[in-house]
C-alpha cells in the first residue's frame, strides 16, 4: 500500500482498506483548455483591478462611516 520503508501502522492499513472502495478507477476527466483560470489577457487583468478598486473604495467608505459613527456617539455622552 505505501512504498514507504517500515511498516505500516495498523490504523493507516484499516483506514487504507475502509476508503479503497472511493478509489478512482479510470481516467481523469478530461477538462476545457479555460478550465485551468490561466486566462491573463489585460481584459481580465483590468477588470480583476476595477473589482479590487472597488471593492477598497467600499471597504473605506465602511470603516469612515464607523468611525463618524463611533465618534458622535462618544461626543453625545
């Protein structure tokens, strides 16, 4: 089972055995030419860094808003 030296321990040996029957038999599957994400064209480039701009633009509108928030709050006391 493993072409390790030494021996197997016997919960590797049971839990080998309890799991074969999950195995893979076959062929892997074949996937799309897309599939792997390797896309880098500056199309997808682009948009990547227009998401990630927007999202940091929201992100600091949060963190301003609770510091607004947090300091009338602390004012009105």
């Amino acid at each position: 089972m493993c072409e390790c030296s030494g021996e197997a321990a016997a919960e590797v040996v049971q839990l080998e055995r309890a799991l074969g029957k999950f195995r893979h038999v076959g062929r892997a599957p074949e996937l799309p030419s897309n599939f792997a994400g390797g896309d880098t064209s500056q199309e997808t480039l682009g948009s990547a860094r227009a998401w990630f701009f927007e999202f940091a633009a929201v992100a600091a509108r949060c963190v301003g808003g609770f510091f607004v928030v947090d300091g009338l709050r602390v004012h009105r006391n």
